[in-house]
C-alpha cells in the first residue's frame, strides 16, 4: 500500500494502492480486507477525520487527466453486502488484555505494561476517551541494560563497535574468578525501575563487571 491510516485504535485501517486507485479497509486489525476501486488513479493525501461518533477520510487526487479530486469516505455507518457494521459501544467482555511487546517476553525493566484493547473479532465502537495502562513489576534481565557508548547491541549482547575507536582493557576480578568480559558492554539502569542489584559502572575501573568463580567454571 502506498499510504495507511489506522483510526479507532485499529478498527478501522484504510489504505490506498500506488496507482490503481484502489482503497483498502479493514475492520479487524487486518486480519480480513476489503477494497473498492475509485476513479482516482494517484492519491496524494489521506486524511482521517474522526469523532466520537463519526469515521471518515478525506482523500485528495487525481485521474489520468490531472484532475484532482477531494473524496469523503464515510464508515460511520457501513452496510453492504460484503460487511455489517453496527453502532453497538463496546463493552467489558468486547475487551482484552494486550502487553507492550518486548524483545524477551512482556517484561522490560522490571515492568509489564499492559493495556484494554478491543478484540479484533467484535464489531463494535470504542468510544473511550482515555485508555489507561496497567503497570505490574516483573524480574529483570540483562536486556533491560542498555549499552554503554562505544559498544552496540548484537545477538543478544552489547559489543564493542567496530567503527569506534575505544579500546577494551583487560580486566580481573577482585576475588580471582574468571571475569566474563562479554558482558562489560551493559551499562547500569535505575535501581527503582528493578529488583537486580546495581551493576558498578565504573568503566575506568580495572576489575570486571562480571564473573564467575573459578568452581563454578568447571564441567
């Protein structure tokens, strides 16, 4: 598609196809489509017009004669052979839980944010005007440390960066483990966002951020 707007918190997305003037729309978040072919061949701008009770697009372009149109395309009452869209305000059970997605999980930092969201499957009219977020603490990981600078996030891990010109030092480990240097790149986050202790990021330090007991070493 080469233009896409998402209104109702996906219940609706509309979408024009480059050159065609074929328009696009959606009720379910994508999960099932529909397209109407219009006499504009390019559509410059798509604009969504919306309020509480009324869904619309605005969409600006031309034909093959270069001339420019202005074109309202009203959903506020869809009823045609291939959909039904009613008025119905969504309720309680037309909601479920959706999580912030994260790279491991739903946790990041030491919190799972979680929203309402309206279920793809029912047709009806989220009018709310305010969608508030559920926060709950969760266990950290070594992905909620960003990387220190001069060092990028990759296959998992924070790397030194091949284009700076920061160079690693050697560095022990005050009990005389074996240090794990491939960690040295994780920087440290804030103690009140999670439960791990304080990494010391004292990276002019000459003992390692992390390591492992010598014992602890062996197979």
């Amino acid at each position: 598609m080469q233009k896409l707007v998402i209104l109702k918190r996906g219940g609706l997305i509309f979408g024009t196809e480059h050159s065609t003037g074929k328009i696009w729309y959606s009720y379910n978040e994508g999960n099932k489509w529909y397209h109407e072919n219009t006499e504009i061949s390019h559509f410059v701008e798509i604009i969504p017009i919306e309020s509480l009770n009324n869904i619309a697009i605005a969409a600006i372009g031309y034909n093959a004669e270069n001339v420019y149109s202005l074109v309202i395309f009203n959903f506020s009452h869809v009823i045609s052979s291939l959909c039904v869209k009613t008025d119905r305000e969504c309720e309680g059970n037309d909601f479920e839980i959706w999580y912030v997605p994260r790279y491991w999980g739903n946790c990041f930092q030491g919190r799972e944010v979680s929203y309402l969201k309206k279920r793809a499957s029912i047709m009806c009219e989220d009018n709310r005007n305010d969608v508030l977020r559920t926060v709950k603490q969760c266990p950290c990981s070594f992905e909620d440390f960003l990387c220190k600078p001069n060092y990028i996030f990759k296959n998992n891990f924070c790397v030194l960066d091949p284009l700076s010109n920061y160079t690693e030092a050697n560095k022990t480990c005050q009990d005389e483990g074996i240090p794990l240097s491939h960690f040295n790149g994780f920087g440290e986050i804030d103690s009140n966002k999670c439960s791990l202790s304080q990494i010391n990021g004292n990276e002019y330090s000459s003992y390692s951020q992390f390591c492992i007991s010598k014992g602890n070493s062996k197979v």
